[in-house]
C-alpha cells in the first residue's frame, strides 16, 4: 500500500481539527465552558483526548480557536460590505449575511451568546479579548459610515440601535433556528425587511 501523500495527511488534520472545534462549540454552548471536560469534547468529536492535544495546548486554546473563528467570519462580512454599491445595498448586505451566518452556524452563536453570560470568562478569553474587540469596533465604525453616507444627523446612535436589532434576531434565530422554516410564525423576510425599511426610510 502506497504512503498517504501530503495532502491526504493535510485534509485529514484539517478534518479532525473541525471535529474537534464542532465537537468543542456543541459541549460549551451546551454544558458551559467551565463545565465541560476534555473528555466530552473528544466524545462528541468523536477523537481521542490525546488527539486534542496535538492540535490545542489547553481548553481554553480550543474556545480562543472557535472564537477567532467567529472573527474572522466577521472579518468577511465586513470585506461584503465595503464591496460597492449603494449604501443601503451594503446595509441590506450586512443585515442578510448576519441572517446567513446565523443560520449557517447557530451553534456559534448560541456560544457567543452564552459566554457573555458565563462569569470569569473575561479572564480564559484575555489573550485575544483585544481582537475581539477592534474587530467589533472596525465593524461598528463601517456601519457609522454607511449611516453617514445615508444623511444620518446621528450616524453613531443608528449605527448602535441597528446593529443592536440585529443581535436581537441574531439570538431568536440562534436559539430556535427553526423558525427560519416557520413563515407563519416566524415571517423572517419580511422582518429583515422591515427592519431595513424602518431605518432606511429616514434617509433615503
């Protein structure tokens, strides 16, 4: 039998190495950080405890990992935003790719949501708190410009009060991500569209 080459034993640890962050994103979001043992990440990736520890130095490495994660998919939606278009275009693409994600990944957010309600997690976090926090203020400083583009005689308070109902239907769909099949119960569409429609209406 001929040796596995170099990418088969590439695409192989990127396997496991998802794995083990899904498996990861399942038992924080579920048991809590502090809660969740080693043990149970490997049991719902499906590896050996070992196997975590070649690809994460620690627990806390594994939840810095899915947080960047988290980052960097901010990271383009923020690069979607920029591309073109008129500014409401870009506002639509922000509120419709913050949907998608969502509804991608509920997982993610259903942590994100969690963690921020989790004591002493400022502290397991330190490490990459600083990123986290000027990629948030990169995105908040976008949307300020798209509101001023827009005429806003507030661009930062329109900014802050779209983004926050954003979270808003961020955490409904995070925590109960089939509504998004529920039209009658849950009508998705026509709510970004609202929502657009209502912040859109004072400046176009």
């Amino acid at each position: 039998m001929s040796p596995r080459s170099e990418t088969a034993n590439r695409q192989m640890r990127e396997a496991s190495r998802e794995a083990i962050l899904r498996g990861a994103l399942e038992a924080f979001g579920e048991g809590g950080f502090h809660r969740t043992t080693v043990e149970e990440v490997a049991r719902r990736a499906g590896v050996s405890k070992g196997l975590i520890y070649n690809y994460f130095e620690s627990k806390t490495a594994l939840l810095e990992a899915i947080i960047r994660q988290r980052v960097e998919a901010n990271a383009d939606l923020l690069l979607e935003m920029r591309e073109g278009e008129e500014p409401s275009g870009r506002l639509r693409r922000l509120a419709e790719g913050t949907v998608r994600g969502v509804l991608e990944n509920p997982e993610a957010y259903r942590l994100t949501f969690a963690l921020m309600l989790q004591p002493g997690m400022k502290d397991e976090i330190g490490r990459i708190e600083k990123t986290v926090i000027a990629r948030e203020r990169e995105l908040q400083g976008a949307v300020t410009e798209l509101f001023t583009e827009l005429g806003s005689d507030a661009p930062r308070e329109d900014s802050l009060a779209f983004q926050c109902a954003l979270t808003g239907l961020a955490m409904v769909l995070a925590v109960q991500p089939e509504v998004a099949e529920k039209p009658d119960r849950f009508p998705l569409r026509p709510l970004v569209d609202r929502l657009l429609g209502r912040f859109l209406a004072r400046h176009t």
